[in-house]
C-alpha cells in the first residue's frame, strides 16, 4: 500500500544517477592513465630518509 511512492522516489534518483554527467578533469585523467607521477618529489623513501638517520645508532 505505501510503496508506490517509495518507488517513485527509487526511480527518480535512478534516472537522476543515469543522466547526470559531472564535469570531468581530463588533465588529471590523463596523469593517472598514463601512469606517470603526478609529483616528482613524492619518493616514499625520501620521506622516511630523516627517520633512519635519527634512530641509527652513533659509534
């Protein structure tokens, strides 16, 4: 008996979900696609390079 405007509702967000397109940022789709680095100083072991050096043992 109430699920008629259950379903109106399923469907209009199905049909808002199908023929909404947001807008795309090409560029950044094309960076991560072509596998490329977006950054070049992002080195994971740069980062923990400073680490290493304070929890090494002095002689």
């Amino acid at each position: 008996m109430g699920r008629g405007r259950a379903k109106a509702k399923q469907t209009r967000i199905a049909r808002e979900l199908k023929y909404f397109s947001p807008q795309t940022d090409l560029t950044a789709l094309q960076h991560e696609l072509s596998g490329v680095p977006h950054a070049v100083d992002d080195d994971p072991d740069e980062a923990y390079a400073d680490y290493e050096r304070e929890e090494a043992p002095s002689r």
